[in-house]
C-alpha cells in the first residue's frame, strides 16, 4: 500500500543556519532553495530535499528577506507531527 503524507503550506516553518538549535519538530529536512514566487505580503518557497523530493512552504516576505532566501541557498523545512495528513491508495 502507497502512503502519502500531506502538510499544508502555511503549516511548514523554514530555517537557515540551525548548527545545533533545538527544536520541537521532529520533522525536519534539508535541502535547497528552488524557486521563490513572491507576493504582496507571503511568498512561496519551494526546497529541493537533499533525499529527493521537494517541500512548498507559506512564508513572509519578511522571512524571505531577514533568512537570505534565494535560490541555491541552503534552508531546512521543518513541521509538527499533528501537522500531517496521510492518506494511503488501495
């Protein structure tokens, strides 16, 4: 059976430079920045996950400009467990 896990957007929290920050979240995963599509007030951030894959996010403008994201750039994807749909196909 094929599992799929679903984590809105809004739900994910991206971070740079987290050398041997403690966090809550248990989900965590690096990668790179992709694509950035600004907006009037959010952006979107698309990360490229070191192990395949990718992970969209919902972030400030703000965020975009104080975490340097850009293209290239190294950024981590984290969320919490009850953050997470699964949905499985027969």
């Amino acid at each position: 059976m094929t599992a799929i896990a679903l984590v809105k957007a809004s739900s994910i929290i991206v971070a740079t430079d987290l050398e041997g920050a403690k966090v809550s979240a248990r989900n965590q995963f690096q990668g790179k920045v992709n694509a950035l599509t600004p907006g009037a007030v959010n952006a979107e951030v698309v990360i490229d996950l070191d192990g395949g894959g990718s992970i969209a996010a919902i972030v400030t403008e703000g965020s975009v400009k104080s975490l340097g994201l850009a293209p290239g750039k190294r950024a981590t994807a984290l969320f919490k467990a009850s953050s997470v749909i699964v949905a499985v196909t027969a």
